[in-house]
C-alpha cells in the first residue's frame, strides 16, 4: 500500500510540475511576443541641404517648367515635388535598369553623373536630393533629367 501512494504521489508532482512547466513557457512566450510588437524608431527626420544654389527663374522650359543644369552638362526638369533619384535618372538607360538599379553590364556616363547628383547620402530618408531651392527655401527636385537642354 505504501508502495502504491509513493506511485501516486509521485505522478502527481509529475503532472503539477508539467503544468507549471507550460505556464512558465507561454508566460515566457507572451513576453516575448510583446517584446517583439515594440518598433524602435531610431530616426524619422530627413537630411537638410543648407547650401542649395538659388533657382534662377529665366531657366525655363516652353512647358513653363524650371530646369536646372548641373556642372556635369545635365538638365533636370524641376518640380516640388520629391521623385525617387533611381525613377528619374533610368530614363539614361533607356527607359529600365535591373534589379540592382543599374543599367546593366556597363552603365553610361551620364547614368552615373546623374546618380552622384541625385542619391542622398547614407543615413538619409529622403528619396532624393533637391537641386535647387526658391527664395521661400522651398525645395526643387529632379522630375526628369536629359543630355539636352529643354525648349
């Protein structure tokens, strides 16, 4: 009869210590799931440009759009608006680059010049780099770009 109570006794603290054993575990779970959700935010604040040359108001194109010319004889159509740099320099490769933003084997001169020009620096969440900026410091971008000077 002892023998029997020790067996039972001893399944006993088997089964409580498996039910303990699975609290502990989705406890440990669930902190940790919760952990997990946290989004840490290290930076939301775009890069500043604070030596842009001045828009010079007679570059203007027939559209009535401004363009900029770069020091590397390139000519962006300017807009407020930001344009990813990758979407306005690829019309140099022909229209499409592949998947890692490159033109393909080898990558025309201009495609680079206008990368250099428009890629933001590491660590920035802007899209692109503004050219120029008006009189109110409001920003002009690169809509498109072209070997040509626009009419």
């Amino acid at each position: 009869m002892i023998q029997n109570n020790t067996i039972t006794i001893f399944f006993y603290i088997i089964i409580i210590a498996l039910i303990l054993l699975i609290f502990y575990f989705n406890i440990i779970a669930g902190i940790r799931y919760s952990q997990g959700m946290i989004v840490d935010v290290k930076s939301n604040t775009q890069c500043k440009y604070p030596s842009l040359p001045q828009l010079n108001e007679h570059n203007k194109c027939s559209d009535g759009n401004y363009y900029y010319q770069s020091p590397s004889e390139l000519y962006y159509t300017l807009g407020k608006n930001p344009v990813l740099y990758l979407n306005v320099c690829k019309s140099l490769c022909g229209g499409s680059t592949d998947i890692n933003g490159q033109c393909g084997e080898k990558n025309p001169e201009h495609f680079a010049q206008c990368l250099a020009d428009l890629q933001p620096q590491t660590g920035c969440k802007n899209s692109a780099v503004p050219l120029v900026e008006d009189n109110n410091k409001n920003y002009y971008y690169a809509q498109k770009v072209s070997t040509n000077k626009c009419n």
